[in-house]
C-alpha cells in the first residue's frame, strides 16, 4: 500500500472519531436512577473511569458519591468541570460520618456488629487494604440513608475494594442492589472478601474477555461453598477512549526513531525488561530514543521503583538515549502521542499474579494511530493482534523484545500498516459512543433482572 493512499485512510479514520465522539444520547425511557460510588472523581490516573461515569450520567439519571476528598491533580479541563457535581465525602465529613455510626451501633447493635465483622474482620493483606476497607465501611453506613432519600435503584462501584465495599454495606442495609466492576490485578492477587462481593453483586462488569474467564471460575468456586444462591450475569464491556483524536501520529520513523512508553513506575509494566531491550538496540547500534512517560512511586503506594529504573538506565549508560518527562497532564498526552513513532507496552505477570488487563494508555496510543509492540501476556491479545494490528512478544524476553522494535524501525511502511490496523480495531472495540450506551444498558437490564427476581421470590 503506498503511503499516500495510507494518510487518506488515516484522515477518514479521524473524521469517523470526531463524528462519534460529539454525539449525545438520549436518557433511557423509564431509567433507574444510578448512584455512582468511587474514590475520588474524578482521578487523572484513572481516565477511563472519568468516561465511563459520564457515558452513564449522559444516558441515565445519576449521582457520584466519592469516599474520600476532591483530588484534582493533572487532571483535564473536562475532567475537572465534570466533578464538580460529585458529592464527595472525605476527612471533612469525619463528624457525620462516625455520628451515623454511633447512631446505627446504638439503635442496632447486633445488626451493626454483624455487618462489622462481615465487612471488616478479615485477614487483609496490608493496613492499606484494611484502612480502605474500613473507611469504606463506615462511608457506607453513612451512606444509606441518603442515596434511599435520593431514589438511588442501583448502585455502580467500578472497583471491586474500597467502593464495593460500600456498595455492598449500602445493599445490606438498604436492600438497593450494585453492580461492581472486576478486573486485572483486583482479581490476583484476590482480597479475602472478593468472591462474596461478586456473589451479592446483581451484575459483575469486566472490561476484557481474559478477566471474564478468571471471574466465572472465581463465581464457581464460590457457589460450591454457596449452593442455592443465584450466579450473578457477567459482561464484557470494553473502557471508552479517553481523549478526543483530533489528529493522528505523523509516523515520521526518521532516526532516531521516537519510542514512547506510559504509566505509573509498577511491576506489572516490565519497564526494567524494556530498558534491557534499549541496551540491546543501542549495542546493534539501531538509531531511537525513548520517552519513559510515568511515574508515581512513593506518591501512589507502589515502593521505589522510579529510583531502581532511573539506576538501571545509569548503568546501563542510557541517559543520552531514554528519558523520564515524569507524570504529564492529562491534557497534553495527545501530543505526546503525536510526538513519538512506536509504543511499547512489555507488561508482565509478577510473582503474587498482579497483572494489567489492557492498559489504558495502549488503546489511546492505537487510537492515535501509533504501531504498537507489546506482550502477550492477560487480555492484550484480544487488542494487539500478532502481525495485524501490532507485534507481540513473550513477557521478560528484552532480546525478543529488542527484535520487534528494530523490525518496526527498520521497517516504517509494515509500522505505518500495523497502525492502521491499530487504530481502526480501538475505534470499533473502545468506542465510547457505543460502549457508553452498552454499560448503560447494561444498569438497566441489571436492575430490571433484579426487580423481576425479588418480586418472584
């Protein structure tokens, strides 16, 4: 295919991303009212979240309730016009918070003991977990009463810990069913209470079919130990794109060729395989440098791996060819995306079986056009498909790793192909317009399957 005929597909493939992502949809007839519970809202690490909130909140009636603070840090325009709706709670709220507590502890002691002890008392891995956990617990004491004054019918908690939980204490004191949201590392290494959140939710969503699978094993070895209790319905609703695609990668591939690799400094990444891959190119003397875009560290619980890769990159003897811009506003990725040739995505599985799903930062960079290498390790196969829309390695292979990227570089009209590809297979499967009105659909039917469910019972 000559390069002239691959720009005309890549201005139509932006025209048909720009009409998509302006259209509004109509609220659902007879539409439950949804309560939202999350963290933060919005949270700049966690864009798909943000898209999936207002996908729903554009199609049915609904309020978001956060369990902690307003956290606006490097977040977009539109994310920070959209949350200030949110009705947030935090350490400002502590008074009513324990008031509501002590309130239900004195006028329902057994009760209130009983879902403690359920809720509460298990065997967590880290204070961490039990500290969200517990402030989860209270919040959604706290909780209760007002989404039942609100006319709350169901409830979306689109993590499976701190939110869920809340979802869930909320379920138990009001009867008002949830649907949570399972997936990647929530699911491995599991919480001791994971499985009993599946079971009571009335709905479970994954956003990929990989993590569908562990789910519905997870569900069957639950009901083993459960029988008699109805299996909630899973679903595979892949995330909406974040940004807007206004205009795609200019694939320029001129040496050095620009590589590009995003998110926060976790083991999961393999950014320590990719740097030993670098070492490997500049030895075969391949001309690339590239941008290690991320951080977090300490910030966001995840240790000192920011310190051990700038380390390794030291020694190396690769600072004159990888750079670490650090965390970037959610606002100026698209030029970042713009600004690079090839985006590397060489996630593994750690030892305790944490693992990403489809990182959220791929999709985008496919979305806007960039050829991908990436690992075929959890859910990245369903994306990046082997010589079609991208090239996939083994997981801790940096040779393997090196000889794609170099296969890439050496070969700019097979990238320019593969991204093209790329970028038409996240349109279809990361639509928001149609992914936003599935999960909408998704609620309806859920609450609808539950109303139904309780009225035959």
């Amino acid at each position: 295919m000559c390069i002239g005929g691959l720009e005309l597909q890549r201005k139509a493939l932006k025209a048909d991303f720009m009409t998509e992502q302006s259209t509004r949809i109509p609220f659902h007839s007879a539409s439950p009212k949804v309560g939202i519970i999350l963290l933060w809202y919005p949270l700049f690490t966690q864009p798909f979240i943000f898209r999936d909130v207002e996908a729903i909140k554009t199609r049915l009636p609904a309020i978001v309730y956060t369990l902690y603070g307003e956290n606006l840090r490097l977040c977009s325009r539109e994310m920070c016009q959209a949350g200030s709706s949110a009705q947030r709670l935090g350490i400002k709220k502590l008074l009513p918070i324990l008031f509501s507590n002590a309130k239900f502890l004195l006028g329902h002691p057994l009760r209130y003991t009983q879902l403690f002890g359920n809720h509460v008392m298990r065997r967590w891995k880290s204070f961490e977990i039990l500290g969200e956990n517990l402030w989860a617990f209270l919040c959604g004491i706290h909780l209760a009463p007002i989404v039942l004054r609100a006319g709350i019918e169901i409830l979306y908690a689109p993590w499976p810990r701190g939110t869920t939980t809340a979802a869930r204490v909320i379920f138990h004191c009001t009867g008002i069913p949830y649907v949570t949201v399972a997936r990647a590392d929530n699911l491995e290494p599991r919480d001791p209470d994971l499985v009993d959140k599946l079971l009571d939710a009335c709905a479970i969503r994954t956003n990929n079919c990989a993590d569908g699978v562990r789910i519905e094993k997870l569900l069957a070895e639950g009901l083993s130990h459960n029988t008699g209790q109805s299996t909630p319905e899973v679903r595979v609703i892949y995330n909406c794109l974040t940004l807007h695609v206004d205009k795609c990668a200019p694939l320029a591939m001129k040496k050095p060729v620009k590589l590009l690799a995003v998110g926060r400094f976790d083991v999961t990444k393999g950014f320590d395989v990719l740097l030993d891959a670098c070492a490997i190119l500049r030895d075969q003397h391949v001309s690339f440098t590239l941008s290690l875009v991320g951080g977090g560290g300490k910030l966001m619980g995840l240790g000192n791996l920011e310190e051990r890769l700038h380390r390794q990159t030291r020694e190396l003897g690769l600072e004159k060819i990888v750079f670490f811009p650090g965390l970037v506003d959610h606002d100026a990725f698209p030029d970042i995306l713009r600004s690079h040739d090839i985006f590397v995505a060489p996630c593994v599985i750690a030892s305790g079986g944490a693992r990403d799903g489809i990182p959220n930062t791929l999709i985008e960079a496919m979305s806007f056009g960039l050829p991908v290498v990436a690992t075929n390790v959890s859910a990245l196969p369903e994306i990046v498909r082997h010589e079609h829309t991208g090239l996939l390695v083994p997981q801790r292979d940096p040779a393997a790793l090196a000889q794609a990227l170099r296969t890439l570089i050496e070969n700019p009209e097979k990238a320019r192909i593969l991204a093209l590809n790329g970028a038409k297979l996240a349109r279809e499967l990361f639509s928001p317009q149609k992914n936003g009105e599935i999960l909408a659909d998704f609620l309806v039917q859920a609450n609808r399957a539950w109303r139904s469910r309780k009225c035959a019972e």
